[in-house]
C-alpha cells in the first residue's frame, strides 16, 4: 500500500467532500502536536461516524500518543489528529484541542462531507495477519 498521493505528498487520513484534505508537510519552524490514537482491527466493520466517537474516546480517555508528526503514515489503525500551534502549555490542553476536532470530524461526517481514508487507515497487511 503507497500511502503517497500521486503528487508524492503523504495521504491524508480524511475526505472532504471527495478529496483528500492537504497534509502539511513537517516544518521544523512551526510547532505542530499530533495525538495519535490507535484503534482495534475489529473496528474496520464500523462505519465513519462510529469510529470518529471511538477516536474521540480514546483522546478523553488519555488513551493516546503524543508526537511531532502523524504516525499514521507508519502504522496502520492509527487515526492522527493535528494540534498546530505552541499555546498548548501542557498535555491536557493538547487533547482538549484534539478533542474538538474530532467532535468536528464526526459532525461532518454525519452530515455527508468527510470520510475516513480507509485504504490508509486498514492497510492490506493489517487484514491479512488476523
């Protein structure tokens, strides 16, 4: 599975409106937190909007990582989500942030406009080692 575009940029993890939304390339200069939440095989039976309420669990839940870049670029069943800017002073600001979007993707996926990236999200490899 190539998880670049045809553009070489990194896939994006979300649709909008039918087309992937641009991941930024990493930029030293700017400060960015991705929190990185890692889902179960199972939930690939799970429609859009049921997994965005799963993802956002997990961020209330702490039940998270923490990076610099989106780690779903390296591992499948991971949903990342962008936090950009440096006035998150701590951990628990970070999440709440990340939090927010997640409520903000799943709205949106209730209301038509963004899917899931599925082919990123549940990659061949994943299905084929259960």
């Amino acid at each position: 599975m190539d998880i670049l575009t045809s553009t070489g940029k990194m896939q994006s993890m979300f649709y909008f409106d039918g087309e992937l939304i641009p991941e930024p390339e990493y930029n030293p200069r700017q400060v960015s937190n991705w929190v990185n939440v890692f889902i179960q095989a199972r939930d690939s039976d799970s429609d859009d909007e049921t997994l965005m309420r799963t993802v956002a669990a997990y961020i209330r839940t702490s039940t998270v990582s923490i990076s610099v870049h989106a780690k779903h670029h390296d591992y499948p069943l991971c949903v990342s989500i962008k936090v950009p800017g440096d006035y998150h002073s701590n951990k628990a600001s970070i999440l709440a942030a990340a939090e927010l979007q997640a409520d903000y993707y799943c709205q949106e996926i209730r209301n038509g406009r963004v899917q899931i990236n599925r082919a990123l999200l549940f990659r061949r490899e994943v299905r084929d080692q259960n």
